[in-house]
C-alpha cells in the first residue's frame, strides 16, 4: 500500500509507537520472526493475521480491565 493510502490513524496521538512496539512484542510471542528491513509486505498472510488477532486479544482484554476497574 502506497503511503498516501494510509487511512488507519490512531485516535490518541502519539498511540502508533506503542502499537507498533506491539506488534512486534506479539511477533516474537508467537515465535515469528520479524523483518529485518520493517516491511512486512513479504510476509505470510497467515503469520500477519495471526498477530493482529493476538493484538486484538490484548486490547480487547485491557479494555475490559479497564472498564472493570470503573464500575
């Protein structure tokens, strides 16, 4: 995806270091390794998929703490 296609814009500025630093936690979680070079574009489906739904795991779950935590 070119650069100017980016439409995914994190709500909290300053969000998208942390979620990337994220990612990468949650690669080498899984044992996948990461690239060299940052882009992930040559990577399999399968292994990108599998550590956006791991993200979206943990996010999901520290929400959910959060929101406990509340009431």
């Amino acid at each position: 995806m070119a650069l100017g296609q980016k439409r995914n814009q994190p709500v909290v500025t300053g969000a998208s270091k942390a979620l990337d630093q994220l990612k990468y936690e949650v690669a080498s979680e899984l044992g996948i390794s990461t690239p060299q070079d940052g882009y992930w574009g040559t990577m399999a489906t399968r292994d990108t998929g599998a550590i956006g739904g791991h993200i979206t795991r943990k996010l999901v779950a520290l929400a959910e703490q959060q929101l406990a935590g509340r009431s």
